[in-house]
C-alpha cells in the first residue's frame, strides 16, 4: 500500500518510522510518503491560509497550495487513482469498519488541514478525479488533521498483511468484525499468575480453549455492557447467542 500524506508539519509523522510500521515500511510492505505543503507556495513567506470570506475567526487554508500539491502528488494520468482522505471534525466517524475497508485500498492520500479547515473547494475539485472521504476520529477539537492522520494510518497499516507478528491478534482485537464484532475487548493477563493479591483468572490457565474463548466472549460482553452500552444497542439480538444473553 501506498499512503501519502501532505501537511505543513512534516515532522509530525517521526513516529511513524518506528515500531511495527516503520518496519512494515522498511520492508516494503508500506510505502509513506511525506509531503510539505509549503512546497507549492511562492512567495516569501510560504502562506498557505488567509482570512474566511464572510468574516470569522481564525484563517481558513488557500485552495492554490492544496490544488498544485494534490496535482504533484497524484500526476496528471495516474495509472491508479488514489482515494483523498481528509481528517475533519465535521466528518463521517471513523470506526475499525473503516479501517478494514481502507486497508483494501492500494493507494490514499491524506490532506492535513490546519487552522479553520481547507478551502472547501478542494474537496470538491479533487472529487472530480479521485473519491473523497472526510473522516472524523472523534468529537473534539484538535490543532491539526496531523494527529488524526497519524491514528488513521496506524489503525489501517496494522492490518495490512504481514505487518502484525501474529494475524490472528488483530481478530480479538477491540471493534474486530467477526467474533469481537462491536464488542470492546475484555481484561488480559499475563505472568506472574499471581500478582499483589491479584490471581488470573483460572479458566486461563486451564487449556481449555472453548472455556477460553466462552470467558472472554462474557468478559468482553461484561466491559461492553459497562463502558459502551451504545454499542451493545447496535448489535443485533439475534446474533447475541443464548449465553450472551445470560452474561
Ligand atoms: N477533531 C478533528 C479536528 O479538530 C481537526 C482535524 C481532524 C479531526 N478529526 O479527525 O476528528
């Protein structure tokens, strides 16, 4: 997969040459590319925003920088078209869902607005080649798409083929679809079996893996049921077997 991400910081992104993707990328499962939107400006002081038609606080971004940016990065008769992401608080909420979709894809661009947000007929203009999406991780106010990028891209790239050590970790994963489906993952454990008073619970030292996979599933229910009752809503009481029923 390709990913290329444009912003005005493109130090910001230092984290992601460590750890699981920055080998993924070493190893050229991943290919990051990072771009300074200043690079399509032109004049002294590299502006990239100015004041919003119609008053208002704050700046809003300059469409020209954006336009040329997406252009370069893009190229004029792409072999693939890349699909333009755009972080935003007023976007769609990204979920795993999301994340799994997107793995699929060969190619994204993200666009890191600052300030008031980017012109938004960026958006628009890009739409007409490439498919857009803007995408919210959450209902609050960030400085930047910079951090939200960051937890979009290591959210997809972990689920990139051969990017985690084991797959099936991200199937028990909180979120995962399938068998943790819209289920928040329960309590995890490891050595010592006992801990200041604290003992793993004995069904995970039993090896029974059906009584294992039972107690989790519960678990699993149990910290849904009481951390995210919203979820719990969602699913469907007929795929809740008899026993989730019970927990
Ligand atoms: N929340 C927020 C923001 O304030 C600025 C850019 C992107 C996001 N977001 O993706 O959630």
């Amino acid at each position: 997969m390709r990913i290329d991400i444009i912003t005005i910081f493109p130090d910001y992104f230092t984290p992601l040459e460590l750890s699981l993707i920055g080998k993924a990328r070493r190893s050229g499962l991943l290919d990051i590319r990072l771009h300074d939107l200043r690079s399509w400006t032109y004049d002294r002081h590299h502006t990239v925003d100015d004041t919003p038609y119609g008053g208002g606080p704050g700046m809003v971004m300059k469409p020209e920088p954006w336009g040329e940016a997406l252009d370069a990065v893009v190229g004029p008769e792409p072999a693939a078209v890349p699909r333009l992401i755009l972080p935003t608080p007023s976007g769609v909420p990204f979920t795993q869902r999301h994340a799994g979709r997107l793995a699929g894809e060969p190619w994204l661009v993200f666009a890191c607005g600052r300030y008031e947000g980017i012109d938004s007929r960026v958006a628009v203009d890009a739409g007409r080649r490439m498919p857009v999406e803007e995408l919210s991780i959450g209902d609050y106010v960030l400085a930047g798409g910079e951090s939200a990028t960051l937890v979009m891209v290591e959210t997809i790239s972990r689920l990139l083929p051969g990017v985690l050590g084991n797959a099936e970790s991200a199937e028990q994963d909180s979120f995962a679809p399938g068998a943790m489906d819209d289920l928040v993952e329960g309590p995890v454990y490891t050595k010592p079996a006992e801990w200041r008073g604290q003992e793993v619970p004995p069904v995970l030292l039993s090896g029974h893996h059906g009584a294992v996979d039972r107690w989790r599933r519960d678990e699993a229910l149990r910290k849904t049921a009481r951390n995210r009752p919203d979820l719990l809503r969602r699913i469907d009481p007929e795929v809740l077997d008899r026993r989730d029923r019970e927990v």
